[in-house]
C-alpha cells in the first residue's frame, strides 16, 4: 500500500516496503531536509507531474568506485583533450541542460519545482555538477547529490560525443580521491552500464548505503583541480 505524506512530518516508510517497480509514497514536499533524508534511507523523487512521487526500486544500479569500466573508445577520447572538466561552476546551467527536451523522450521530470530544489541543495552544499566545456561552450555535464560517501546520480546531458561519459570518468576519479564507496545509478540503462554499474538487489544496495552515509565525509562545494585525470 503506497503511503501518503504530509508537510509536518519528514518521516518515511521503510524503502525496502516498495513495490520493485512502483512508488513507495506520494505527496510531501521537496524541501532540503525532505531530500536529504529520501538519500539517507535509499529514497528518491520522480516524477513528471504533482503529487510527488518517491521510489526506492529493486533492483538498483550502483557502480561502486573501483569498478569504473573506461574502455578503449573512451580512453581515446580522453587522450584527446577535448574537453575542459570542472565542477560545481555552472550548476544552474546543467541542470537546466538536463531538464531539456530530447529527441528520443517524451517531457521531463526535471520540472521548475526540481530545479529550485536541487539548486538550493546545491547551495547548501549537498547537490553537485560536473562541466564539460569545448571552446568555452558547455556541451556536456551531469548532477546529483552526496550524503556522506555516497553519490547520488541524477541526470546528465551531452551536445557532442563522449562529453557526458568524460565528465561523469572525472567525477568517478574525484569521488575515488575523496574516498567515496558507493554511486547510486538509480535505475537500469545501457549507458551506466558500460561504464562499469551493474544491478544489485535493494537490499544488498541498502547495506552499502549504510555504510556510506556514515562516512564521514563533508559537505561544501568541490573546488575545479588543475589537473583531474589520473
């Protein structure tokens, strides 16, 4: 039975009472401290249209760290050079970018409310981006939220080749500097699967969530290094 939330109480369900492909709860708010506590307990935000809709799925794709896949197309691309990496530079940009239509989709769940609420995630510290720009231009990038040792992945878009998978490579290296364990893919796709992210069930995702949370790693907006590639 889906649960019905409400603005006085912060409080959800257990994730692991989700359906494996249906919503565990509707309704509340999309306030940071609602946010942060969805992340916390393996819960997110989805949907196109009020009410909110919050999803804990099973299974989920994690690509842990260590296992980034970079095969030889990518790799060549990133002896290239092409593109300039930064991070948390142009947060409103991106996920803006995101938010844009697509040839091969139908709308978008990144509504006006998202937006406002992942940028005051991001000025809060807790929501960052990663920029992939070519001769100034930004043609590539990716967002999402950190809790702790754990990334939450939320969307990322790509005008030229190989822009969105460079910048998401980056992200993984920068994470693995900082000793992050887990990045939460969410749901299945091709495209983070060649990167190394595989399925696991909710509950084996939820014990590594534990532990990643409790890392003892801050908030706070991530500074551009000089050099990023390993």
């Amino acid at each position: 039975m889906i649960a019905w939330l409400t603005r006085d109480s912060l409080a959800f369900p257990p994730a692991d009472e989700a359906p494996p492909d249906g919503p565990l709860a509707v309704g509340g708010d999309l306030s940071a401290a609602r946010l942060l506590r969805a992340y916390q307990a393996g819960i997110f935000p989805w949907y196109n249209e009020p009410p909110i809709l919050w999803w804990s799925p099973d299974p989920r794709m994690v690509l842990l760290p260590h296992e980034l896949r970079i095969n030889r197309s990518l790799a060549k691309a990133m002896r290239k050079r092409a593109f300039d990496i930064t991070f948390d530079t142009a947060f409103p940009a991106v996920i803006r970018a995101c938010a844009a239509p697509r040839a091969n989709a139908d709308g978008t769940w990144i509504t006006s409310d998202i937006t406002a609420a992942y940028e005051d995630l991001f000025r809060r510290g807790h929501a960052h981006s990663v920029e992939a720009w070519q001769d100034g231009v930004l043609v590539g990038g990716l967002y999402g939220v950190t809790v702790g040792g754990a990334f939450f992945g939320e969307s990322m878009f790509s005008t030229v080749s190989y822009a969105s998978k460079i910048a998401f490579a980056q992200l993984v290296f920068r994470l693995r500097e900082n000793g992050f364990s887990l990045i939460d893919c969410q749901v299945a796709s091709d495209h983070m699967a060649a990167l190394g992210a595989r399925n696991i069930s909710r509950h084996t995702f939820l014990q590594y969530l534990r532990v990643a949370v409790d890392q003892a790693i801050p908030a706070g907006r991530w500074e551009t290094a000089s050099e990023t590639l390993p």
